[in-house]
C-alpha cells in the first residue's frame, strides 16, 4: 500500500503544471467533451506508465544524459511552435470532428506528450524502488488523474470565459520556457 500512497502523491505533486496539464486544457477548450477526454487520459496514463517500467530504464542506457536534454528541449520549442499556428476552432463556435474521435485523439497525444515527461520518469524509479509493478502502476496512474480530471472540467468553463487563442498564446510560450529551460539546465 504504501508504494500506492506514495507513487499518487508523487505523480499528482509532479504533474502540476506540467505540459500534460497544458494539454488537457487545449483539449477540453477544443472539443468541449469532457468524459472522453479523462477517459482517453486514463487510458493513455495506464498504457504509458506501464511502458514506462519496462522501457523507461533502457531509453535512458541509450540515450545519455545530454543527448535526451536536447531532444526534449528542442520538443518542447516544436510544440511552442506548433501552439502558434491557428486550428479551425479559432474562427468558429463549433469544433471540427477529429479523425480518431475526441476519445482516440486524446488518448495518442497524451500517451507522445507523456513520452519522456517526468512523471514518466518517476514512475520507472518508484517501480525500480518498491518493485511492486502493479501498486506503482495504479499509484502513479490515479494520481495523473488527480491531477489532470479538474483541468478538464474547470477548463472546458473558462475557456468560455477566455478566448482560445489566449490559451495558445500562454501555452506556447510555456513551452518555450520549458524547452529553453531543458536546453539551458
């Protein structure tokens, strides 16, 4: 139980403000359909973290140090970038239908956000630390979800209140101070 206790408030202290959260706002503001979206959350947390104890050690042998800070710095600058350029949401009232549906758009770009993120991170560790697989999974799984779950019903009612483009603007420039920050720490 405690590498439960423990690995929840690990993940949940760590993830916010992290860049998951940022997308759990886009999400929300643009397609307005928060069941699929924690869904998709949690689908895509459980599926990448359990990954991450199998995985997460042997990315790091290959990839040292300074090359995974470059990778994950120039990342974040791309998404920076990426935030700018407008989605048809911005000119209209009614969001598009995503190809994979609101759930399965959800679940892909949280799963290639949570990729190298340090709740991935930690997760690796506290499994490596307790080795008790399952209990880390479940811990650090709830507690992305403690954290990310209120992003998205609170987001989806302010951005009522804030304009979507505001939002990307913030975002983008968050994650540029996350890339400079990965490049320059």
């Amino acid at each position: 139980m405690e590498a439960f206790l423990v690995s929840t408030g690990i993940v949940a202290l760590a993830e916010m403000g992290d860049k998951t959260q940022l997308l759990a706002l886009i999400l929300a503001a643009r397609f307005r359909q928060p069941w699929p979206i924690v869904l998709g959350i949690f689908v895509a947390t459980l599926f990448n973290h359990a990954l991450a104890g199998a995985a997460g050690a042997w990315v790091t042998t290959v990839l040292g140090p300074d090359m995974l800070r470059w990778v994950l710095g120039g990342s974040f600058i791309a998404m920076a970038v990426w935030m700018l350029i407008p989605d048809k949401i911005d000119d209209s009232d009614t969001p598009a239908k995503p190809r994979f549906g609101v759930f399965g758009t959800t679940v892909v770009a949280f799963f290639l956000a949570e990729m190298g993120d340090k709740t991935q991170i930690a997760t690796v560790m506290l499994a490596a630390q307790y080795q008790a697989y399952y209990w880390v999974i479940a811990g650090t799984t709830v507690g992305m979800m403690l954290a990310n779950a209120p992003v998205v019903w609170l987001g989806e009612r302010m951005t009522r209140l804030v304009p979507l483009r505001v939002v990307h603007v913030v975002s983008a420039l968050i994650f540029a101070g996350l890339g400079l920050w990965a490049l320059l720490g």
